[in-house]
C-alpha cells in the first residue's frame, strides 16, 4: 500500500515536472507578423541587430570573446553561414570537429544569451574556395549544374541536409535554441530564376518540420530581389553604409509589400583582394546608415562585424572585369579587427545601437594587450634551385634532376573537366618538364619548390589549359643530400 502511494506520487511529480517544461518551452516562439510588418518573439514585436563572425574564421578557443564582445557592442544576435565543402571534405565523409564544431559555436552563443542566425548555402560565396561547395561535385560530373535544379546536384544537397539539418534542428529556437531564422542561398538572383529555391524551401520545411523563419537575401535591384524571392518565405536585401536606405527598402517593399524590414549584409566595411589597398569606410557614414535603417524600424546585421582569417588555402577570388583574389586576412574594416580588437567604429556604433535597444552592463571591453617583439634578423642558409622563365613567360623549365624512385607523387585536380593527361608525369622518378606540357598544348604557369632539412623536398608543378587548372605535388626524399651542382649554379638565391 505504501509502495503504491510512493509510485503515483513519482508519476505525479513526474508528469508535473513535464507540463512545467512543456509550457516553459512552448511559451518561446519566434515568427513573421506579416501584418503588422514586425518578427514576434514569445508574441511580442521584436527586432534584431546582429552581426556576422564565421566560425571557420575564427580558432575556437577565441569563439566565447569574440561573441562576447559582439554583445557588449549592444547586438542581440549573431550571423554566421554553414560552409559545406568542409564539413563534408569528401562524399559521405563528415567533419564536426574543432574550427568546424558548429554546435559548440551555436551553444556558445546560447551560453551569453545570443540570437543566432544561419545562413545554410549551400552556396555561401562569403569569398570562399568555391562559394562553398565541395570540390568533389565536378570530379563526379563535370558537367554538372549547380545552385540549378540538377538532379545531379539536388542528390548530393538533399544528403548534405539529411546529415546538417538534424543537427540544427534541437538548436531551433521554438525547441529551446538560440536559432531564430535560417537563410536558404545566398544573393540567388546573380545566378538566375529556378525552381532550386523552392526545392531547398520545401527540404527544410519537412526536416525542420516548419519551425523555424526561413529567408532569402538579394541585392537591392528590382531584377534582383523579384528572382531571388522565394514563396512563403521571407524576402531581405543587402547594402552598406552611405547607401540610401529609403531607396533600398523601397525596393525590397515593391518585391514583399508585408513583413519586416530587414539588412541582411550591411557592410561596414568590404574585402580586400590582391594588389588593392585595404577597404574601408568611415565611422561617419556607418554610424549615420544605421541610425537611418534603426529610424525606419528595420532589423540589421552588420556583414561583418568580426571577420577573422581565411586559414590555409581556403580564401576565395572574384571574377569582374580581371580576376581578383582574396587574401588571407578577411578584417573587413569590421568594428572588430581581425585580433579581435573593438575600434573606434565599434564605441561608436554601440553608442548609436544604445539610442534603439538596452546595452548590457558591465565594462566596455579594451584592445588586448600586445606583445613587443625584437627585430628579426633574415640570414641566407643556401641557395636552392628556382624555375626559370623565358622572354615571353610563357615556358617555364625546372632543374632536370633525377628523383629516386621510391618518390611518392599526389595528384588533385582543381576545377577541371578533363582528365589528367598521360604525358604530365613523365615518369615515375623524373620532374616532368614543361616543355613535354607544352607539346600537349598545356602551359606551365608556376613551379613551387620547398626543400627541408635532410634532403627532403616537395614540389608543386601547375599547368594551364583552357578552362582547366591542374596540379601536381612530388613529395620525395633524395638518396644522398644534396651537394652543390649545376643546378644550384643556375639557380641563384632563393
């Protein structure tokens, strides 16, 4: 009898514990008030100003400051795209660890009471390797279309999201996550009119189960925003400081008469490409942009507000008139630099973010401290053999040494739609020449030698054809250490 009362009052307590949860959860929701032109968040108008750090970008370990002081600079969210073509490196091989924990990136906004928007892709640009996506989709098919209706395309991004989307979806805020509204492509309207769009829509409604504000984000031309709309979902442009904001959201109103207004990139700064100075825009004209979209009620996100380092190779280019590559560092004239030092953009823009919406207590952070290095000294050690080019630039030749033959080779292809030809590795023990290339109408167009200590070396050899690039790296140890020789004469220094 005792037992029995001990067992119904667990259940009671149990099921008691469960309503109290369910009415705690089920009181978050996040919405479109389309009426009434406003996001509801708990059923109360509501706006965000958020700002842009890419998780790729930035080491882990300086995850927590940087988000931290995004939200003393008065945000309430933060923005931050998904990029595919590392999480999953190669077909069915992914990678949610270190750089690309996006969990642990979106808990740790959790953690300091942050909204977090995604951008999700799966083209991203976001001057990126590709925009993005894998390099593999063109090593299986050449000709495949992609951010097109492509069944090709469409298999491969309908698996990427079976594994992805799972793992947002606890993150969701209507399920107790900090994630308000998720972004599907990216400025779609530079690519064209397709019903790609209302594919990925559709994906996300079935495996989000329609519980999250999806978006879209185009330039502010009418072209633009008219074809990058995507029914039943929410309609956002992009533009930076200086611009006319009336003008914009003119625009973006004719497009999507209802709904809130919203500036899903607002530059308050822009990248940088190769051979140009540093981009930049004066807190002037960013302070006075933002206060006019805050005067029109609009929700902003600053693109970026941290940027961060494109590490390793994975910097993208862009193709105008000339082509044009990004280079490591992506500071973007943000409020926060690339150290992640606040700026006097950044006082500036949280006091203005401080006329609109509460800023948070507690002391506004400083520039870290930096460390005084001495002057460093460079010392010539030897000298080692450099390709050479001819007048025209046109051949290049390298030091025709024999390699032994336990030399390992690599080969990637980058981008290309052809396969390797047979006549590139001349043999397995020998440089291949670019006078061979050239017979086969290839182009050498550089020649990379690295040596190291103990008469180990790599050599990277790119060769050029029309609309192919291709790469191939020799990783090899010399039987003996070298010793000076023809090749070193002809050389020169390094």
């Amino acid at each position: 009898m005792f037992l029995n009362a001990k067992i119904m009052n667990f259940r009671i307590f149990t099921i008691f514990v469960l309503c109290c949860v369910r009415t705690i959860f089920g009181a978050r929701s996040f919405a479109v008030d389309y009426e009434n032109n406003t996001f509801l968040k708990e059923g109360k108008p509501f706006r965000y100003v958020s700002g842009s750090i890419h998780y790729f970008r930035v080491p882990p370990e300086f995850w927590h400051d940087r988000i931290y002081k995004m939200k003393m600079a008065g945000l309430n969210a933060i923005q931050t795209y998904v990029e595919w073509n590392h999480h999953e490196p190669e077909p069915g091989v992914y990678n949610f660890e270190g750089n690309y924990d996006l969990e642990k990136f979106v808990k740790t906004a959790q953690d300091l009471d942050m909204l977090v928007i995604l951008r999700t892709g799966p083209f991203i640009d976001a001057e990126r390797d590709m925009g993005g996506l894998p390099y593999w989709l063109l090593r299986i098919d050449p000709n495949m279309k992609t951010r097109f209706y492509d069944p090709n395309f469409i298999k491969h991004i309908d698996q990427w999201y079976s594994v992805l989307l799972p793992k947002i979806e606890p993150l969701l805020y209507n399920n107790g996550g900090p994630i308000i509204s998720i972004q599907i492509e990216n400025e779609y309207a530079f690519c064209g009119c397709d019903q790609y769009k209302a594919h990925l829509r559709d994906l996300f409604n079935k495996l989000l189960k329609k519980n999250v504000v999806l978006f879209t984000t185009d330039q502010p031309f009418p072209n633009n925003l008219a074809c990058g709309k995507t029914y039943d979902v929410l309609a956002t442009t992009d533009f930076g400081a200086g611009a006319n904001v009336t003008l914009n959201f003119d625009r973006l109103r004719y497009t999507q008469a209802d709904g809130p207004l919203v500036n899903s990139e607002y530059y308050p700064g822009f990248l940088d490409h190769w051979g140009h100075p540093h981009s930049t825009k004066t807190t002037e004209n960013v302070v006075k942009t933002l206060n006019e979209m805050l005067m029109a009620n609009a929700s902003v996100n600053f693109y970026m507000f941290h940027g961060g380092t494109s590490f390793g190779f994975t910097a993208g280019s862009n193709i105008l008139d000339t082509f044009q590559a990004c280079p490591t560092s992506y500071d973007y004239d943000a409020p926060l630099t690339e150290a992640g030092d606040p700026t006097p953009k950044y006082y500036a823009v949280r006091d203005m973010i401080g006329k609109f919406l509460p800023l948070p207590p507690g002391p506004v952070p400083q520039p870290a401290p930096k460390m005084k290095s001495p002057t460093i000294t460079l010392k010539k050690l030897k000298n080692f053999p450099v390709p050479t080019s001819d007048a025209s630039g046109i051949a290049c030749t390298v030091c025709p040494f024999q390699m032994p033959q336990a030399c390992r080779v690599r080969k990637r292809l980058i981008k290309s739609s052809l396969h390797t030809p047979k006549n590139v590795l001349t043999s397995p023990n020998r440089l291949p020449l670019c006078d061979n290339i050239l017979s086969s109408s290839w182009r050498c167009i550089s020649v990379a030698w690295r040596f190291n200590l103990g008469g180990r070396f790599n050599v990277q050899v790119t060769h050029l054809r029309p609309q192919t690039e291709y790469s191939a790296h020799y990783d090899c140890q010399l039987s003996q250490p070298r010793s000076n020789n023809a090749c070193d004469d002809a050389a020169g220094d390094n």
